[in-house]
C-alpha cells in the first residue's frame, strides 16, 4: 500500500530565500548525484529505501519534522520499506517558485 503525505510550511517571517540561477541549480543539483530534478525544474526528488516499513516510516516522521521546522515544502511518498522524497521551490501566487539555495542544502542534508 502507498501512502503520500504532503508537509506544506511557511517560511518564518524575515527569512529570505535565495533564488539560485538556473546554472548554480544545475551545478547543485549535479553534485547530489541521488536526486534528480523533475521537469519544468522547479522540484527535485529522490528515493530511499530501507529494510522495514517500520524504518521508512521513522525516516518519513524526521524528514517531514525537519523540512516543517525548516520551512520547507515537501511531499513523501511511502510505499513498504520506500520513501520518496520531493523538495520543491516555495509557492508564489499560486505558482511554482524555482529551487532555492536553502533547498539544495537541504536535499544535501538528506544525502
């Protein structure tokens, strides 16, 4: 069975996100060779696996505390011993915004 949980956070008021050119995107991007970035390049993912659904779901529970307590929007996907993890860039006007600096470093985090 697939479960997907989406976590949608605010940044904190004063907090500025850094748009990243689309090469510096790129060139991050690159340097995590486990993620891969979607089409339209405005969300990157990546999955993960492990070797009970009990362990995916604790990494499922970190991952979405920290991306809330961060500021990040994020949507997993969890199916048995799977997690899927998608890192977007912050909504504007009810569009999609481009990665941020604070994205990649956090994809980065996550390995």
């Amino acid at each position: 069975m697939s479960q997907a949980v989406t976590v949608q956070t605010q940044p904190s008021p004063g907090s500025v996100r850094q748009r990243l050119k689309s090469e510096r995107v790129q060139e991050g991007i690159a340097a995590l060779t486990s993620w891969r970035q979607l089409p339209g390049g405005k969300a990157i993912d990546r999955a993960f696996r492990f070797p009970t659904s009990g362990v995916a779901a604790a990494f499922a529970k970190f991952v979405s505390m920290y991306a809330g307590e961060s500021g990040h929007p994020i949507n997993l996907n969890i199916s048995k011993g799977d997690v899927v993890v998608t890192l977007a860039g912050p909504q504007k006007r009810g569009r999609q915004g481009d990665l941020t600096e604070e994205i990649v470093a956090f994809a980065r985090m996550l390995g």
